[in-house]
C-alpha cells in the first residue's frame, strides 16, 4: 500500500485566506516557498498569491507553514 504524497504547496492553493492587519480576503492560487525569511525553528516561510473579488489585481501575504510535528 503505498500513501499519497503532498506537497504544502498542492495543499494551500484552493484555500480560503482572510488577512486580519491588511483586511482583505480572497482564495489562494499560488504558494511558493520563500527563502530569507525566518519565523522560528520548524516553520517555513511561503509566499501566497490571493485573487480577492473587492480588488481588481491579486494581493500577495507571506504565511508560516509548521512542518514537522
């Protein structure tokens, strides 16, 4: 038996995202790791581009992606 494999991008596309500082919202339809960014030991920093129907362009929000247990 053999499990699926994912990948944490796969896994927040199609998300909904909804930023508390910069209020807006939208769906994600892109993530891509990002590098230079540090939010601690056992975090990964992702940038996620967001199509917010109140906006005419997407928007862009770093996020922290635990990985690990």
């Amino acid at each position: 038996m053999s499990a699926k494999t994912y990948s944490i991008e796969s896994l927040l596309v199609g998300k909904n995202y909804r930023s508390r500082s910069r209020n807006f919202e939208g769906v994600i339809t892109h993530a891509e790791k990002r590098e230079g960014i540090w939010y601690g030991d056992g975090f990964d920093a992702y940038v996620v581009q967001i199509n917010t129907p109140a906006y005419l362009s997407d928007r862009y929000a770093t996020v922290a992606v635990k990985i690990g247990e």
